[in-house]
C-alpha cells in the first residue's frame, strides 16, 4: 500500500475544499452590489424620509447595506477583479503551498537524513 500516495489525495481534497471556501468568502463579503434606477430611487426615498427624521448617520448606513444585500445585484467583473487582487487569494493558496512543501518535501529530506548509511 503506498501511503503518501494516498496522503497526497486526502491534502489535494483539503486543499481544493480550503481555496474554494476562501474564495467563496471573498466574493461573499465584497462590497460590489448596484441597485438598478428602480431601487435606487426607492433607497433615496427612504434615506431623505430618514434624514427629515433626523437619523443618525450610522442609523442610515445600516438602512443602506439591508437595502443593498437585499435587493443589489453583483457585478461579477468587479467582485471577481477586487477577489483576485485582494489578500483573499494570498490566504487561499499560501497555507496549502506551504503544507504540501512542510509534509511532502521537508519531512521526507528530513526522515531520509535519520536513514541508515552503509559505511565502507
């Protein structure tokens, strides 16, 4: 039975599950939602009724982000260019990179290293 063999299947299923999860909370958590004309109008309705009711402006940042997560729609060339460039993808891929070299090139350099040698 080869084990790294099998090993090195398990760390590609984990590794390809941790970037998708990453990735996934990327464009999750990005803030690239447009209202159409409709809605945007509504949303400026509601903000001047805030305003003549003198609403703190925190009060009113919270009103726009509900409005905007409810009723935007994303606009996936600016999601998906602010996920590729931002530290998302550098937590995505470095801790997979940095595992597979740890547990498949160093501890094997290092298990080697304890090997007996045959002495002439």
């Amino acid at each position: 039975m080869n084990y790294r063999q099998g090993f090195l299947r398990i760390y590609l299923v984990l590794s390809v599950c941790w970037i998708a999860a990453w990735i996934y909370a990327g464009v999750k958590k990005s803030p690239d939602l447009r209202l159409n004309e409709a809605k945007r109008q509504e949303l400026d309705g509601v903000v001047r009724t805030m305003m003549d009711e003198d609403e703190t402006d925190d009060d009113i940042q919270v009103v726009v982000d509900d409005f905007r997560q409810k009723y935007g729609e994303r606009s996936w060339p600016l999601t998906l260019r602010r996920v590729v460039t931002s530290d998302t993808m550098f937590i995505a891929f470095l801790p997979p990179l940095a595992g597979y070299a740890a547990a498949f090139i160093v501890l094997p350099w290092i298990a080697g290293g304890f090997g007996a040698r045959k002495i002439d």
